[in-house]
C-alpha cells in the first residue's frame, strides 16, 4: 500500500482524499471472493447479509474477510490516521455494501460525528453506478442553512450556497481499489446514479478518547492471526464502551429485531432481492 506523503495535508485541508488504485488487484479478488462466499443468504441476521431499503449490506465484514480486515488495519493507513489526529484510533464500523437499484440520489449533507470515513471501491466508479462528491474544506467551515436536522440523522444543508464546479472533489472514473477517505464533517452527497450494483467496503475510525459510537466486529479468531498487536488493539476499546468484544455474539439480537422487520417483509426483500438480481442480468 502507497500512500503519497502529502495524503496527511491533503486530508487535513481539504476533509477528503482520493486514493486511486491504492488496493491491489489480487488483494480485491479475495476480498471479492470471501464476500461471495460470506454467508449470502443467511438472512437478516446480525452476521449475514442484509437487505436494507435499496442496499444489500454485510455488517460485520470482520467476520467475513481476513484480508479486507488486515487491509483496512494496514499499517501505513493506520499511520495517516492516527496522525490527522494526533491520536490513536479505532476501528469504530466495518461493513460492506452493495446497491441494489439505480434511479436513486443522497442529497448534500454532512454525517456529523468525530470520525474519519474510508470507502474501498470494489468495482470501477462511473457516474451510472454512483460516485460521493464532496465540497473541498467544508468540514471546517461553518453552516448555517441547515436544511432539517434530526437528533441521530445526518445534517442536510441547502445545495444552492455551494459551488459544486469548482469546489467539488469525486472519484469519478478511477478504478476498482480507489480508497476514498474523509472527515464525517465533511459535505457531501451522492449525485443522482442510474444502475444498481456499486460495492463499497465502509470502514469508520474514531480517535481513541471519542470511539462511543464503535461497534462489536465479532471477530473470528482465526481471523486476528496475523495481526499485529498495534492492529489487534484497533479493534477492542475500553469497557466503557458498550457491547464491545472480540468474540460475542451472546447478544442475540438480530437485525430483524433492531430494524423491526416482520416475516412476512422478510419474504418479500428476498423475493425482491432475487428480481433485481435477475432483472440486473438481463439488463
Ligand atoms: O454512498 C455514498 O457514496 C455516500 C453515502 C453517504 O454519504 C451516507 O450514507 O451518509
Ligand atoms: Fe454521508
């Protein structure tokens, strides 16, 4: 992994970088093949696959991939992070998801919070597919036409006081590996795309002394292996921190639970999930 030596000055002035290509080919492929392989069609359960809305997500990517794991606990990566913010930091989420319709759009919004958001492209990024567009140095400005603001939602600002041709930052036609990283404070939104099946890897550090929101990764062991103790660390935070763990799934809650979905919804997004891949075949 080669990440140029002004990354740490972009990231800081600009609230966003683009690393084109920075995962290697072959690296991709076995990511590639331990989400095909990850318990596709375990359904809605806290370590499956989920359908959610118009995204088919894998929530708990540790459990699934060793290698996008130590990917995203490389050592140079952690390097850049920690130094952004003079702190160590923690890997707070780490999951995968894939789009399942197009036709769809995110408007412009910052998603307020202490983190840093790193996505790895698992495929090209086209305009068709959809690529995140970011407002260079807005994570430092101040706002005040916020649009409406929900206590644990996002903040929604009005596109019209920004200029999206010069100020606009965007992956747009780079390749599959691109790493794309920047500050929850950042404004962005995700112009309107048209096709379904962009796959992104969402990986969320907090600094160490702010890491409340990280969750349990219910790591395999097997998967911590080759894991350095600088990387181990990454993972497990302060027992002050709620539910966190290498190991527990004793907490038994289930997605289906959390996002109170019935059966008979259940049936339906997976009737729904298998159109949409068929109806993507033949498209
Ligand atoms: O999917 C994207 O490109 C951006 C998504 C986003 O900004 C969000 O979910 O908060
Ligand atoms: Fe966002």
């Amino acid at each position: 992994m080669k990440i140029t030596e002004n990354a740490l000055e972009t990231l800081k002035s600009d609230g966003v970088i683009i690393l084109p290509s920075l995962i290697a080919r072959d690296t991709l492929d076995i990511i590639n093949k331990d989400i095909e392989n990850s318990n596709y069609l375990s359904f809605n359960d806290k370590l499956g696959s989920l359908f959610i809305s118009d995204n088919q997500w894998i929530d708990h990517l540790a459990v699934a991939s060793k290698t996008a794991l130590e990917t995203v606990l490389n050592p140079d990566l952690l390097n850049l992070l920690d130094s952004y913010f003079n702190e160590e930091v923690v890997l707070g989420s780490f999951k995968y998801q894939k789009k399942l319709i197009g036709g769809k759009s995110i408007p412009l919004h910052r998603d307020r919070g202490p983190g840093l958001v790193m996505f790895i492209f698992l495929n090209d990024i086209t305009k068709e597919t959809g690529s995140t567009r970011f407002i260079k140095g807005s994570h430092i400005s101040k706002i005040n036409e916020i649009k409406h603001n929900n206590i644990n939602d996002a903040e929604y600002v009005n596109p019209k006081y920004y200029d999206f041709k010069n100020q606009s930052i965007q992956a747009l036609g780079k390749k599959a590996g691109t790493v794309q990283i920047y500050s929850q404070n950042i404004l962005h939104d995700l112009p309107y795309y048209t096709k379904a099946g962009r796959e992104t890897i969402w990986a969320i550090y907090y600094p160490k002394s702010q890491a409340y929101n990280s969750e349990d990764h219910l790591i395999r062991i097997k998967n911590l292996i080759n894991l350095t103790e600088n990387q181990k660390k990454r993972l497990l935070i302060s027992e002050d921190t709620k539910g966190l763990s290498f190991t527990n799934i004793s907490n038994n809650i289930t997605v289906t639970e959390i996002y109170k979905i019935s059966s008979i919804h259940k049936i339906i997004y997976v009737i729904r999930y298998y159109l949409i891949q068929l109806f993507n075949r033949f498209k």
